[in-house]
C-alpha cells in the first residue's frame, strides 16, 4: 500500500501527460490535414530526414531553390537524423511532428525526478511537472511550432542535468552513467547551433556550483598565506567535477565555435549563389531586393548593431543603452512577462542555474528585426529558456524553504507545498489567459465544434436566388469568397504529383510534398521544376525579398505560355502545371496569349460584376466532362474609376443537389494583365482553363462570376450547365 501511494504522484504526471500527448496528437494531425504545416519549417526538416536517409546528409532546398546542406541557410541542428530510422519505417513528416510531441511531453517525467531528488517532496514534485505541462509557452510549443531541433533537443537536457545531480548526490560517477551522460550532452547541443552555450554554462555551474566553490573562497577572504592557496587553487581544478566541467565547457565551446564561425560562414556561398541565381531568373537584381548574402543570414536580425559576427558583438558589449531599447521595443516588455510570471520569477531566485539562459535571452531579446518577434512565448526559440526556467525554480524553491527555515523558522515543507501549489495554480490561470492552444481545445472541445459549424455555414451559398428558379443571367448576389487555402484543391493536386519530381510551389504545401529531393518556394525553379504550383495568394518570396507580388505574378504568365509546361488542373486559388519536354525535332507550339487588349468589339450583354467592371460577353460550353480540359471565353470593359487593386476574377460551380462548390481563377487577368491595368472604353478578351475534377458529382450546376478581393466579394449569375 505504502509503495502504491510512494507512486501516485509520478503516476499523476504519467497520466495527465498522457491526456496532453492524445489531445497535442489530435490538434497536430488535424493541422496537418489542413495544410497548416509549411515548407518553413516542417517541411525543410522531414526533407532533411528524408534526404539522409537517402545518402545526402542533412540537404534541403532552400528559399530560392538551391538544394544544399543545412548549414547553407545559417543552421546547424544534426539531432534530426535520430529521426532517420522512423521516417524508413513510417514515411511522413508526420513522425517528426509526434516525435516531438512525445520528447516534449514526457520530459515532464525527467523534470518530475528532478523536482524529486531536489526537494524530497513526491507531490510537491508533481505539481512542479503538471505546471510544466501547462506553462503556456509549452502549449504553443506542442500546438504551432510543427518541428525544431532546439525543441526535440529539451528532454536530453533535463536527462543530462538530473544524470548529472544523481551522481553528484550519490557520489556514483561509474562509466555506464558518464557515457550517458555525455549521450545526453551530445545530442543536445545537435538541436541547433546556440544550443553549446547551454552546455557551457553547465559546465560553469559544475565547476563553481558542485566543486567545493565555497572552500576556496573560504581561503581567499581568509587571507590565507599564498603557497597554502596557490595549492587550494590547483586542487580546486583537478578534481573529478571539475575535470569534467573544463572538458564541458572545452568541447561546447569549441562546438559552438566550429558551428557559428566556420561551418555556417564557409557554407553561405551555397545560399548566395542561390540567390543570385534566383533574383536572375526573375529578372530583378540584387539591389533591388532585400539583403540576403551575409555570412549568417540570421544576423540580419541585429542589423541595427553591425553586419558581421565581430561588430555586433563589439556594439551589443559597448552599447548597453540601444540593447535596453531593443529589449523594450514593441511587444518585448509583455514576452517577459508572459515568460516569467508564470514561473512566480521564481528561477531568479537561484542565479547559478538561471544564468544558462542568458545567452539565448540576450539571443532573442535583442533582436531589432520586425515582423516575428524572437522574444514571443509562441515561438520555438523559447524552447530551451524553457528547461532552464523550470530546473532553476526548482532549485529556487528548496532556497527559499531553507532560507524562511533558518531565519524565519518556517517549515520547509510547508514553503516547498506553498511554492509548489501556487506555481501551479497560476500556470492554469495564464494557460487560459494567454491562449494556450491546447488547453483551449480541451476546454472548448464542444464550443470548437459549433464554431466550426458556423465558419462552414459562412462558407456556403449566402444568397438564396442562386438556386431560385427566377434568377436570370447578370443576377448580382453574394456568395462565396475565392478560397486562399483550399485543403480539397491542395489534396487533389498531390495525387497529380509523382514521388521522384521536382515541385516549386507555395508554402503551405511543401510539408505533404517534402519527402523528395526538391520542393523549391515558387517562383524558385519555374522554369526548371518537374511541376509547378501557382497559388495566386502567395507572398511568402515577395515578403522575404521585398519585392512587389506583381514580380512572382508574373511567372505564372511566363509559364501560362511556356510551350514546355502545360495545365494539369486548376482549382480553387491553385493551378498545377507539368513539364512535357518536346521531343526531338519537335517544333515548339505558337502559344496565343490568352488576354488581350480588343479596340473594336460588339458587345452582346452588359453586365456589371462589381466596381465599374462589366461583362461584355462570354462563351462557355454547356456539358462538362469530368476529367477534360475546356475553354472558355470572357469579355469585360471597364467604365468607372473605381479601384481594383488586388481583385481577382474567378468563377464558382454550385451543385444544385447539394450546395456544395467548386472555385477556378481566371490566371491570365491575374497574372498577365492585372484587372487594375484594364484601360477605359477598352475591351478585354481572356480564355480560362477549365477542368472539373472527378471528385465533384454530376449533374447540374449554376456557373456564377466572381470578383473578389479576399474580403469583398460580388458574383453575377451565368448559365447552368450539365457536369458527366
């Protein structure tokens, strides 16, 4: 009985990280299935694996579509290739995803022992590892960070911290328990390449923290005769502790070195070249774009304080008043406190140990780059800060009860409960407070349901007049919006695309296609890939370059007429072009442009779609055959002034049996001539690709027009047509 309950707070943690692995599984599975997964990251990481596992270690295909080793993008983090062994077995992005999961999770059994060995307190222990679970940056960790090697790196940390305390508590250095040790070690600085730093610290709280420190500072206040304390020194470092924090702090450091100063500088001509081939092909140049050829592409994150390793160091040391800036720029003040309120600032209390979060702290908070703030509780670069915080508020606790019980005569069990509960109460206070993903979704598992009910309701036919026996053809009403992510469209392409070709396409897609040597960000390789995918709301590329999006539209029209590519199917915002190459001696097909300009037209109808745009006339076939590509022709004029920036032609087949819907864009307005170029009195004549996928049923459907610019949105009524 008394053995049972010795194992009930452990069982607790064992359950409830159970219960956060089955809901973090369905949470991540149910992203995955909806595309939320990207190229960055998920994708660039099973592609690694992958890569690996096929004789090309640790390669990937980068921004700008150059296939290179991991270093070339100023990364070092080789702890994926424990990984290789599942992805043979289990051949899905989806092992990284879990395995993470699970190394996450379950490092609060390792912590739990920590919490233990520490404060001798089983439950007390508990509740420090159940607060682990629902600290808040660990729910966006497991929820939105889809895979990182700083992340998977976390447990073997904490196994090697709490090998390491064992021993020294014990006393017990055996060889079996170093070379775990040092496994531990290893495979935790692999998860990136700041990841040593961590190490080093640890070595310099083993050499100063678990090495008789307190003696020979004894004898240095004592004024102890010299030779006595020349000898006290050398005694100090060759103890066994402290022969094993040099050689920590030795091999991280040269670890650290190796990755930061030779292997990422000496790798970025991959990335320059890269890119230099890149802004070539789509007829930019450098300048034009933003700066992407520094020896670390990630120092342009501290562009304010150098470009180069050695100056930002120099400027971050010397300039102490522009880092306290950067440190409370923007959102900063609120990622502190998001980060340590949680924690009670409890690891403050035990600097030794806090102090191997500096260097990742210093890292994310003095960053001056915009958009994602390095510094947030929802990035992935929290990961490591993560352990640190909660070893050190353990360690804190059981300072705080022995400070209070030697000078304030209070129990120590009663100080170590009192922490202990507090921290977890307020960790499930700030879960819900600062959205913690999973325990939103374990609270609302029903509200979740309903939401998604009503975003699916919105997302059908809002105007009853489209299955109306009186609506006639021009009929203006609201219906759906052009899809920006269609997960049926994006599924549907997959099945298209062979597993030994090349793609370029949008981001969104490149974890489901990863597994393969090449999956490049489009425009990369358009005219190089086996097959390209044009989504005509991407922007990651622009984003990154700085360029305007009207430079990657345009290559969706280079290929529209590129005799070597040719429609495989067009649906939603997406359209998948295959590489045929011409045979020998084949001439090369005329291609008409399928957008021009028309001086002289007799317009047939008058219809207006929406902002001074009209439809002039138009021509669709009656029968669609699933499976077949048609054309079909549209004239438009445009007679107001008003602005259409940004808006999008496309059409929308409503089923009439069961509401459901199928999106294609009109590519050659959008890519070719955009609708906000269209001039006055002039007519517009565009042929847009049709195929109707084998998955929509047969029957009749209304054809509708559509103009949207992702927020509003006007059809006009067509035709009806039949679907075999």
């Amino acid at each position: 009985m008394q053995n049972i309950t010795n194992k009930l707070p452990f069982l607790t943690v064992l359950l409830f990280s159970l219960i956060i692995f089955a809901v973090s599984v369905r949470i991540s599975y149910s992203r995955y299935l909806n595309f939320e997964n990207g190229k960055f990251d998920l994708g660039n990481m099973s592609q690694m694996v992958w890569n690996t596992m096929n004789g090309k270690f640790m390669y990937l295909t980068d921004y700008f579509g150059t296939n290179m080793p991991r270093w070339g993008m100023s990364h070092v983090d080789p702890l994926l290739i424990i990984f290789v062994p599942l992805m043979v077995i289990f051949k899905s992005p989806l092992v990284l995803v879990f395995g993470q999961l699970f190394l996450v999770i379950f490092s609060s059994l390792i912590l739990y022992k920590i919490a233990y060995l520490e404060l001798k307190h089983r439950w007390a222990a508990a509740f420090i590892a159940i607060s682990y679970l629902l600290y808040p940056a660990i729910g966006y960790i497991l929820a939105w960070t889809d895979f990182h090697g700083v992340t998977a790196a976390m447990p073997f940390f904490f196994a090697a911290f709490y090998l390491f305390e064992q021993m020294y508590q014990t006393n017990d250095f055996s060889k079996k328990k170093l070379i775990l040790f040092w496994l531990c070690l290893i495979l935790t600085m692999s998860g990136k390449e700041e990841i040593p730093l961590f190490v080093f610290m640890f070595g310099f709280f083993i050499l100063f923290w678990r090495n008789n420190f307190a003696k020979l500072f004894e004898g240095l206040v004592s004024q102890a005769d010299l030779p006595t304390y020349t000898t006290q020194l050398k005694q100090f470092f060759v103890t066994r502790n402290a022969k094993l924090a040099i050689t920590m702090m030795v091999v991280s450091f040269v670890w650290f070195y190796y990755a930061f100063f030779i292997l990422i500088p000496n790798s970025a001509h991959y990335r320059v070249n890269g890119y230099n081939k890149f802004v070539e092909s789509i007829g930019v140049t450098p300048e034009e774009t933003i700066n992407v050829d520094s020896k670390n592409y990630f120092l342009l994150r501290y562009e304010e304080f150098g470009s180069g390793y050695t100056e930002i160091i120099f400027n971050v040391v010397t300039n102490p008043v522009k880092v306290m800036r950067a440190w409370v720029d923007g959102g900063k003040p609120t990622y502190f406190t998001q980060t340590f309120l949680p924690t009670l600032y409890l690891p403050l209390v035990y600097p030794p140990l806090f102090a191997m979060a500096i260097p990742e702290l210093i890292i994310n908070y003095t960053s001056t780059a915009g958009g994602v703030s390095t510094a947030n509780i929802e990035n992935h670069r929290i990961s490591m800060i993560v352990v640190i915080l909660f070893i050190a508020l353990t360690y804190g606790v059981n300072f705080l009860a022995q400070f209070f019980k030697k000078y304030l005569k209070i129990s120590e069990v009663f100080t170590v409960y009192l922490l202990a509960i507090s921290l977890l109460v307020v960790n499930i206070i700030k879960t819900f407070e600062y959205s913690n993903p999973v325990y939103l979704w374990m609270q609302q598992a029903v509200s979740r349901r309903v939401v998604a009910i009503v975003k699916a309701e919105e997302n059908l036919i809002k105007d009853d007049r489209a299955f109306s026996k009186k609506i006639k053809e021009g009929d203006r009403l609201k219906l759906v919006r052009l899809e920006t992510k269609d997960r049926d469209c994006a599924g549907y392409i997959m099945k298209y695309i062979p597993d030994w070709a090349s793609v370029t396409g949008p981001d969104y897609m490149g974890a489901k296609l990863s597994l393969r040597e090449t999956y490049a960000l489009f425009p990369a390789l358009y005219k190089e890939a086996d097959y390209i995918i044009a989504d005509i709301y991407a922007r990651k590329v622009s984003r990154i370059l700085g360029i305007p999006s009207i430079v990657i539209n345009s290559k969706v029209a280079d290929i529209m007429i590129d005799p070597n590519y040719h429609p495989k199917f067009i649906c939603g915002n997406l359209a998948l072009f295959e590489r045929q190459a011409l045979l020998d001696n084949e001439i090369p097909k005329q291609v008409e442009l399928p957008i021009q300009q028309v001086f002289n037209f007799t317009p047939k109808v008058d219809y207006l779609i929406d902002r001074g745009l009209f439809l002039r006339d138009y021509l669709m076939p009656d029968t669609f055959s699933r499976q077949e590509f048609y054309v079909a022709d549209f004239v438009y004029e445009r007679k107001e002034s008003m602005s259409l920036d940004d808006y999008k032609l496309f059409l929308t087949f409503v089923d009439m049996n069961d509401n459901e819907y199928f999106q294609i864009p009109h590519l050659a307005s959008y890519a070719m001539k955009p609708l906000k170029d269209f001039n006055f009195e002039r007519f517009y004549v565009e042929k847009v690709n049709l195929m109707l996928p084998d998955f929509m049923n047969t029957g009749k459907y209304r054809v509708f027009l559509g103009l949207t610019n992702g927020i509003d949105t006007q059809s006009i009524y067509l035709k009806e047509v039949e679907v075999k």
